[in-house]
C-alpha cells in the first residue's frame, strides 16, 4: 500500500462525487435517455463504439487492452528508426499539418540525419496525412502488468487503490522481469498509435527509473522519466535526480519536495505533480512550490485559475482515467483559458496507452476545436516537459518524429485532415511512426 498522504488521489477515496452535470452533458450530446448506473454512465459515453472505448478498455475494433492487433497497425518495428537512404536522406509526402499552429498544407517534408531541413509546400500524389508524433506527458506503464480489463471495472476506486488494492495486488506478483517486459510492450504499442514520447511517473523509485531506462533502450520510443516519491534521506537527492529525466512527489510536501524543485530547476529538469484529484485539499500546496506542470485538477477553483495563469503552470488533464476512477471531469475548457493544457492517458491498469482514444474522446465531449486538442496531444505536452525546441510540432530544425497516417481505412474519404486524425483515427491507420 502507498504513502503519499491524505490528499493523495491513489491513497484516498474520494467523498461521493456529483456527477449531475456530466450526465446532463451526456444527455445533451448523445440523447435523452436516463442514466441511473454508473455501468450505464459509461456506456452513454460511447456514442461511437462500445462501452469501454472511449474509457479505454477495448480498442474502437473490439480487441481488449492495449495490446496492438497485429492487423491493425502496419507501422515500422518497434525499436527501429526510420528507412533512409545512404545518404542519411529521407523525404516525405502527403498532407501536412505544420508548426506550432497545426496549419495543413499540401507537400514534403525533407529529412537529414533525422533532423527536419526543408517543409516544401507543393502537390504531391501521396494521400498519407503526416502530424507530430504525439507526447503523452503522464503515464504510469509500470501498470503494463495489471492490465485486468472489464474485472477491473467492476472494482471501486477504493478496492483498486487501497483494499484490497489490485493494482499493488497484481504488480506485486509480477517479478522484475515481467515489468520489464510489459513496459517495452506497452512502448511498442504507443509507437503503434503513433506516439513518439511519453512521461512517466516511476513510483517505484530509483528501482524503476533503471527499469524504464533498460525498456527505453530497447525501443524508439522516448521515456522521460520522474523520479517519484519520497527519497531515503541517506540517498544523494541531487544524484538520483540527475540520473533522471525529473521529479515528481505527492502531498503532504516537506523540505525534500522543495530541495527537489531548487534542483530541477537547476538541472533544467522536469518538476511535476498531482493536485486536485479527489479534492481540493492539496492545490494550495502544490501550486505554491511551482512545478513545470501539474496533473488532474479536477477540483480546480475559482482562484488557481488567475495562479495557474500569473505562475505559468502548466497542467496536465486526464478525462479518461479521471471518469473511470472518480466519475468526473476536469474543467478542461476553463484550464485551456488560463495556462498550457496537455493531454495524457494516465495508468495502464484501466485506460489504454493510445493519445488517439485520449483525443478522441476530449473532442467529443469538451467545448474546444480539433486544432487545440490536437496541440494538447503534441506541442503542448512537448512544451510541459521541456523539449518543444525539440519535437512536437513539425518545424525546420526539429527532429524527425512524425505520425504518418494511411487513409486507405477509417480516414478514406476524409474531408479535413486534423478533425479525421482527432476524432475517428485508430492505431490501424497509422502507416508509419518515424522516430528519429
């Protein structure tokens, strides 16, 4: 059982949740009928598929978790990078959405030892639709063991965190070798639905940050990894913080927390949080030590809005993981208007790894344009974990880690671009994820 204090969202039950106005939201977008059960809640949000796609508990073609059909995706093997040619040159064409403003453009995209030299805007024959290759900014993959499906579901937030704790339960049970594995498999099919980098939150300690490196290296995908948790106070704080990618504790905070974010920003490193998950009780605190980002905040207030905004703090919205355990949202449109807002799927127990799922189900259920949520599922979460001048959006100077989508299946026939890659792509239709 973890320790992260009383107002630690995977240590405390959260008090009834009012979920009327979900529900009034639901009944607005997908019809009158009444929803009484909380099984039947979740089914009224799947107004596209079946119950457990939108929460991310089958794929939109009904294979379970998150594990990629071998038919659904054609995109290159796992821990390769793109085909180049001798030269170290590659060029790619098709339908591009562009710079930071996710501009769609007709032309080809020129790479150089995997660093994007020229965007030419012209006709081409390729039908293809290249984006960013997405980044997920908070991920627990350590969960790639507990993967426990619809069992799972019928838990409460109360039996999967604390008693009896399944989650602990099931991971506990898997040696270190299977977490291991389970994490590069969980990586592959990330790179499958054409993410090219993602944040993890090791709980697990200096334990799991070795663990996520070992998996990292296997495979193109990037893991920025928080070391998570409280720190043995005979360790070297600064040193485990430098053999990682950043830093990452719960509330209550004390000295250590405050040590860790003088050395992050020192460092150039990432310091992120949870705050507001299952109440309110921890944001003061949170927002007073000035992290890169913070997660959840579904009980935001008046107030932390004006402090997200003057303190340029950014947050990090989970809707999938935070309907499925607390049965609420957060206030995404009012976050957007205040500070950078990023998309992320949370932990792979109940939500599957894929920023498709996350998207899609953003679109159709927030007040925000494709354009934006798709800059949430790119440059924004880029940007919160400090490598926008990097990757993220499709610039000259930028690495090469693309997303190039095939609309020989559900994005044949499509009439714009970034509406088809929000709202309706799968992970089949992405041809290829080139992760230079």
């Amino acid at each position: 059982m973890s320790d992260h204090g009383s107002s630690c969202g995977c240590c405390n039950p959260p008090a009834g949740a009012d979920t009327s106005a979900i529900r009034e939201r639901m009944r607005q977008v997908y019809g009158p009928e009444e929803l009484p059960g909380r099984r039947q809640f979740l089914k009224a949000l799947a107004g596209v598929g079946a119950a457990g796609v939108l929460a991310g508990c089958t794929t939109s073609d009904g294979a379970t978790n998150t594990t990629a059909d071998p038919t659904e995706t054609t995109a290159e093997p796992p821990g390769t990078t793109a085909t180049a040619t001798e030269d170290g040159v590659e060029t790619l064409s098709g339908t591009l959405v562009v710079g930071e403003e996710m501009s769609v453009t007709e032309g080809t995209v020129r790479i150089e030892d995997g660093e994007i030299v020229s965007i030419t805007e012209e006709g081409v024959e390729s039908d293809d639709i290249i984006v960013p290759a997405f980044v997920n900014p908070h991920t627990h993959i350590t969960d790639s063991t507990a993967k426990d499906g619809e069992r799972a579901r019928n838990y409460s937030w109360y039996e999967l965190f604390i008693d009896p704790g399944l989650k602990s339960e099931i991971n506990g049970n898997a040696t270190r070798a299977e977490k291991r594995q389970a994490m590069i498999e969980t990586m592959e099919f990330m790179r499958a639905s054409g993410t090219g980098t993602f944040a993890d939150f090791k709980e697990e300690g200096v334990t799991g940050i070795e663990d996520l490196n070992m998996a990292d290296e296997q495979t193109a995908v990037e893991a920025v990894g928080l070391l998570t948790g409280a720190i043995d106070e005979s360790a070297d704080l600064q040193a485990e913080i430098e053999n990682a990618d950043g830093y990452n504790t719960y509330a209550p905070y004390g000295e250590q927390a405050e040590r860790a974010r003088e050395i992050c920003a020192d460092l150039g490193k990432v310091f992120a949080l949870h705050s507001g998950e299952p109440n309110a009780d921890d944001i003061d605190a949170s927002l007073a030590l000035n992290p890169d980002y913070t997660s959840h905040m579904v009980h935001t207030r008046e107030q932390d809005y004006q402090t997200l905004s003057d303190d340029d703090i950014g947050v990090v919205c989970l809707p999938r993981s935070n309907l499925v355990i607390l049965d609420e949202l957060p206030p995404l449109e009012r976050l957007h208007e205040a500070t950078t807002v990023a998309l992320a799927t949370d932990n792979v127990m109940l939500n599957s790894s894929s920023m498709l799922r996350e998207m899609e189900f953003t679109s159709k259920l927030f007040d925000v344009t494709v354009t934006e949520v798709l800059q949430m599922a790119t440059i924004n979460g880029a940007r919160l974990i400090k490598r926008d001048e990097e990757i993220g959006s499709i610039e000259e100077g930028k690495r090469a880690r693309l997303a190039v989508f095939s609309t020989d299946y559900e994005l044949q026939n499509v009439v714009d671009p970034i509406a088809g890659i929000v709202r309706r792509a799968t992970a089949r239709d992405v041809e290829r994820t080139v992760l230079y």
